[in-house]
C-alpha cells in the first residue's frame, strides 16, 4: 500500500464528481451500460488542441461546453457526431482532463469508442497519444486494488494474446482469482490483453485491457480512482522515459536508445526474423528500409511519416531489439511504435540501452 | 538474359553491396574497439590520408592506421569487402594499391610524421579470401614483389558462435605474418568483435572513408538527413533544401571518424550531389531555382511503397538498365560499369 500512496493524486472536485455521476446516471436511466473510461495523454489542454485541430475534423460536429475549470484539472462536455459512408455516429461524453492525462468518459458503444474517441485521438497526434499499459500494469493494479478494498478479486473472462500479437482462440470463461490467470497465461508464454475482474459479493464489477481503457460494469466512478491513478502514473512515466531523446538534444549529438528485452533467443528462428519484419511493414504511416538481415541480425531503418521522427530497430543479439532515436525522434512516436511492437509481437518491458 | 534477369541480378548486387559496406564499417568500429583497448597496437586512424615519402605528391588512403612498439612501427590495412573474381582487376586495382603502401609513407602519428617501418594488412571477407590468397600466390614472385611484410584475414558476416554467447564478427589469420605479435597471435587465436558494442558507435558512423554505395548513401540521406528538415514542413509532402543546408547537418551529425585537415564530415560534397542527382533521375526530388544548388525533396509523394529501402535501390537499377541499354554481358560486369562512376570518383578520395 505504500506505492499505492505514493501515486499521483487526481484533482477532481467535489462538483465535478457530481456532474459526472449525474452523466452516469442519466446514461443508466436510458438504459445504456457499462461506463468506459479511456486514457489518452495530451500535451496541452485538450479542448484547446481540439480547436486548433478542427480543420482536421471536417466529417465531425462536435458540441462542446466546459463545465469546470481548476488550476490542474477541467471537465468538458462533449456531444459528438460523425459521418461514416454507411451511417452516422453520435453520442456524448466527458473529457476530464488532470494535467496531462485525459479520461474520456462515456456509456457510448464500441463502434463509437473505435470511430468516434480512437478517431479524434489519432487526428490530434502528436500532441495527443494513445498509450498502453502492459499485462504486467494490469496485474499490478489489480493487486493494488485488491489490497486496498480489501476484497478478494476474481476473473471471469480474459483474452489472452501470444506471440505475434495473435489472440488466444481459447478464450477462458472461468473463474478463479486473478492471479491463477495470469500464472497460467506466464506459464503458456501468453499474456493477458483484457480480463474481467468482480469482487466476491460483486460490489466491484470492471474490465482492463491494455488499451487502457476501463469499463465499470458495477460500482461507482469513485471507486475506481485507483485505478485511474496508477494509468495516470504510468502514462506520465512512459512519456517522460521517451522524451528528450532525439539526437539534436543531446551533448555531442550521441545517441540515446532504448531496449526490449525478450526472454529467450527468438531471432535464431528465420521465421521469426521474417515475420517481424512483416510486423515493422504494417506499422501505419511508416517508410521503412531493411539495411541488413542476416542470422540472427537486422537493421531496419523506420520514418513515421505523421510526425518526421526516425528511428533503427535491430537486433545485434538475439533476445533483444534495440531502437535507436535519430536527430529528431518525438515521444510520441516512440510510444505509437513501441505500442505497435508490443500489440503485434511480443509483450516486453522497455528499458534503457547504454553501450558504444 | 532477359531484361528481368538482368533487373534482378542488379538488384541481388547492388543489396549485397549494401550488406558488405555495412559490414565494413562494422569491422573498422571493431578493429578500432579491440585496440582501443590494446597496450602494444594503437588504433590511429579510419580514414587518414598519407604521402608517399619519396614523392608527396602521391597519396594513400588506408581504411585503417595502426601504431605499435611504442609507435615507432605501423600497420597499413585495408578492408575488401567485395572482391570481384576477376584475375585482372586483381593485377590492375589490387596489386596496384599493394605496391603503393610497400613504399615508406609520411602521416604517422609521430613527432616527424613517420615510422621506422611498416607492415600491410588485408582484411577479406571470408567469401573471397581464399580465391584471392590463390591468385597472390599465383603471381607472388613475378606479378606482385613485397618489401614490407604483408598478412592476410579473413572476416565474417555477422554470426553467432553459439546461443546465448552474444554475437560476432569472427576475424581470423589466413596468410602472411605481422610485426605486432600481440595483434597476430590475436587473428591467429581468431578475434570476436562483439557486435553489441558497436551498437550506438554505428548510429553515428554509418561510413568509412571509403566511398558508399549509391543506394546506401541515399537511403541515410533520406532516413536521417531529409526527414529533418521535412519536420518544418509537417503540412506538406515536400519541402524545399539548399545542398549547403544539407552539408551542414552531415557535418553536424556525421563528423569525422578523427580530425583530418580540411574535412568535416564523413560524406564528400560529391558524393551528397550525386545522390542528390540521382533522386532527381528517379523522381523523388527535383532541382529547382537557377543560382544556389536547391532541391525540392518529396519525401511524403503519394504512392509510394512502405519499404522505402527496396524502391530505391530497384529505381537506382531501373535506371541503370534504361541509361545503358542491354548488351551480352553478364550482370556482375554490368553492375562493374554501373559502379564505374562510383570507382572513377574512387580516385579523387
């Protein structure tokens, strides 16, 4: 529990936590469940972004009016509606926005949260970003959860991925305490990408996945705030360790990489190399060059084409890429990337790579 | 052979190029990594001019300098990453350089710029190294007469020794012998050069002093130099450079291996321009203005393939195919000519 104080806290005044409810329970009235909360890190006040990016936005109408504003923290309401060539979407939710992080609120479906939130993010890049937590955060916060409301946490469902991002087919309708479906994923070299959790006497009832989205199916939207602490904690992480990292920062321009260490030697295999090769050509908006592959070695050099930044991946030894900034190499690049990599091949942690 | 053929074989070589020069600077980091670390044999230099002692006019440009006994001796060594198996560019290129470094030389690193001798170094890749030890021997004698003691390794691609291990370029003694013991015993004892420790070295020194391939050198130029100013033109799929705003950043980025008078980068003028030419040929880029070198750089065109990598090279030889119309000849004579542009510039290095 010590961690669990150390987290950030979120400012969300009592006024706004009402306006939020009163939007939850007006949902539930009309029959809509459950409550999706989804992260996203913005680099500035995302309304503001919005209306500098709204010329991005010509098949959206979006209908906005702030509810509150504090030093650190807003509340917006949001009605959206978008043309898509089949039909229309529309739906409402709230962004609160605390410091960097932003949590849109909504009750609004799956085609909406794919098409309408997803969608906006993506326009607004680089200045806003969708990031991830890994099954590993998953786990972390359940434990933390489950410490602090003192209840036992048991899974219901959870889809699980392995290597090359493929989804288990099986997935698992059981119940058990979480931890036996994370050992037994670890044990099949899967991992968890979302999992269904409920509380004994189901006074708690939510899903997390990677994503970073949260879907409350019971209980209220302040009792999860650990949850949102621990996203908000890790995000600002995230972006902090791949900032500052292009070459025109740094003293004598050196280079500042960073590693993805995997726990065996995968790169022996040819199949392996080909296909993650294959993984590097279907990253969006990229330019890519293969400079050498060999056994068990690559070098690929990488353009994201939305933002300029360039960045190497290789492998000089077999259990690891390494990913090498350039003169200019934004955080958010980085984080789409390694996001690509983590969603498309192999879950890893990310760590600093010193070296010659 | 049909035009496919000859298309393809181009580009079978013009990859392997690619790959071999991306070892070579591989192998000087790596040479120079080891001795580094070496008490008896100094790494010097990667990329130094030096002048022949009896006539200053002629200059010699060895991939690599060394210095051992206390710097009174040094090495001469040059890397041949691609040997093409041809007896007479042997005699005519191969030999013709042996004789050049068999003469005393000035430019060491000394109070009056010389040694009291020096030996020569070959470093083959382990593909060619056989062949060209026969044909030495061959001519040894009649073709080819040595003062200076003269070795020969061979060197791998980038392998494995075994998993788990870490992973290497092998370096290891095929002929010949060197005055610096320790540095001999080394090869003989084979030399790993561990990859993993050339890593962030490489990402700043992507080329020797020996002159890139045409298609190695635009892919940096496209990767990391043009996507730096294209940044300040987010909302464009062009943008506009001058060709001394480009040499700034190579200077800046991609400074010499050492200070060598009158140099500031790894990359000369004329190599940047040829590429610069070459990407107006094949339509990425086009020449605009009447005064200042300027380039309109498309760097976001339309259509263009993810794999940026491939294209230009298959371009590069589209080209080559369509400037020098098919004749009987075979491909790797064909590729010849087509780097005879290349080798021709090759001696003004």
């Amino acid at each position: 529990m010590a961690f669990a104080s150390s987290l950030p806290n979120i400012d969300l005044p009592f006024s706004m936590e009402m306006a939020i409810n009163y939007y939850i329970e007006s949902k539930l009235t009309e029959g809509k469940m459950p409550i999706k909360i989804i992260s996203l890190i913005s680099t500035d006040s995302f309304v503001h972004l919005l209306e500098e990016n709204m010329m991005k936005f010509y098949d959206v109408k979006f209908d906005y009016s702030t509810i509150e504003e504090t030093k650190t923290a807003s509340l917006t309401r949001f009605r959206m509606k978008r043309k898509l060539p089949v039909n229309e979407l529309e739906d409402t939710f709230f962004a609160y926005q605390n410091g960097n992080i932003v949590f849109i609120i909504t009750c609004a479906d799956k085609l909406f949260i794919n098409s309408g939130i997803f969608y906006m993010a993506k326009k607004m890049y680089p200045k806003v970003i969708i990031s991830y937590i890994t099954s590993k955060d998953i786990e972390n916060i359940l434990e933390l959860f489950e410490s602090s409301k003192k209840h036992d946490l048991f899974y219901r469902n959870t889809v699980r991925k392995k290597l090359f991002g493929k989804k288990e087919t099986d997935i698992k309708y059981k119940y058990g305490h979480y931890k036996e479906a994370f050992n037994e994923a670890r044990l099949n070299e899967l991992w968890i990408d979302r999992i269904e959790i409920s509380s004994k006497d189901e006074k708690f009832h939510f899903e997390l996945s990677r994503d970073g989205v949260v879907k409350i199916l019971k209980g209220l939207f302040r009792d999860y705030f650990l949850i949102f602490r621990y996203i908000s904690y890790k995000y600002k992480d995230k972006f902090d360790f791949f900032s500052n990292r292009s070459r025109e920062y740094t003293p004598d321009y050196s280079v500042r990489p960073i590693k993805l260490p995997f726990e065996s030697s995968l790169f022996y295999e040819k199949t392996i190399r080909e296909q993650f090769i294959e993984v590097i050509s279907k990253y969006p908006h990229c330019n890519y060059s293969v400079n050498y592959i060999g056994n068990p070695h690559f070098h690929v050099n990488i353009f994201d084409k939305l933002d300029y930044s360039v960045f190497t991946v290789k492998s000089y030894s077999s259990d690891s890429i390494i990913i090498t900034p350039q003169i200019s190499t934004t955080e958010a690049s980085l984080m789409r990337f390694t996001k690509h990599l983590l969603d498309n091949f192999r879950e890893t942690s990310i760590v600093n790579f010193e070296g010659n | 052979m049909t035009d496919d053929n000859y298309l393809l074989e181009c580009i079978n070589n013009v990859t392997t190029d690619i790959h071999r020069y991306f070892i070579t600077v591989h192998l000087t980091l790596g040479m120079k990594h080891y001795l580094d670390n070496n008490l008896e044999c100094r790494f010097i230099a990667a990329e130094r001019t030096l002048k022949n002692a009896n006539d200053q006019s002629k200059e010699i440009d060895p991939d690599l300098i060394f210095q051992y006994e206390n710097g009174t001796k040094g090495i001469l060594g040059e890397i041949k990453s691609s040997l093409s198996h041809n007896e007479l560019n042997v005699k005519n290129n191969v030999f013709e350089q042996l004789r050049k470094y068999d003469q005393d030389v000035i430019g060491w690193d000394s109070s009056d710029n010389l040694v009291e001798n020096h030996d020569i170094l070959h470093l083959i890749h382990m593909l060619d190294s056989d062949w060209y030890i026969s044909v030495y021997n061959k001519y040894e004698g009649s073709e080819i007469k040595l003062q200076k003691d003269y070795c020969i390794v061979e060197f791998t691609d980038l392998t494995s020794v075994k998993a788990g291990q870490g992973d290497i370029i092998l370096v290891r003694y095929k002929y010949g012998t060197l005055g610096c013991d320790s540095l001999l015993t080394k090869f003989k004892e084979n030399l790993h050069i561990e990859i993993d420790s050339l890593s962030n070295n490489y990402e700043r020194l992507k080329f020797t002093r020996k002159r890139p391939p045409l298609a190695y050198l635009m892919d940096k130029l496209w990767f990391f130099i043009f996507t730096s100013f294209g940044r300040y033109n987010i909302d464009s799929d062009s943008f506009d450079v001058k060709l001394s705003e480009i040499i700034k950043i190579v200077q800046d980025y991609y400074y010499p291996w050492a200070g060598i008078e009158g140099e500031n980068s790894q990359l000369r003028e004329s190599w940047i321009k040829e590429a610069l030419d070459m990407f107006v040929k094949i339509n990425l880029a086009e020449r605009i203005g009447t005064t200042a070198e300027q380039y309109r750089i498309h760097l976001r065109k339309k259509n263009l393939p993810n794999d940026m990598g491939k294209y230009i090279i298959e371009k590069i030889c589209k080209k080559f195919i369509e400037e020098h119309p098919r004749k009987m000849i075979d491909a790797q004579t064909s590729l010849d000519n087509f780097k005879m542009e290349s080798v021709k510039s090759k001696e003004d290095t």
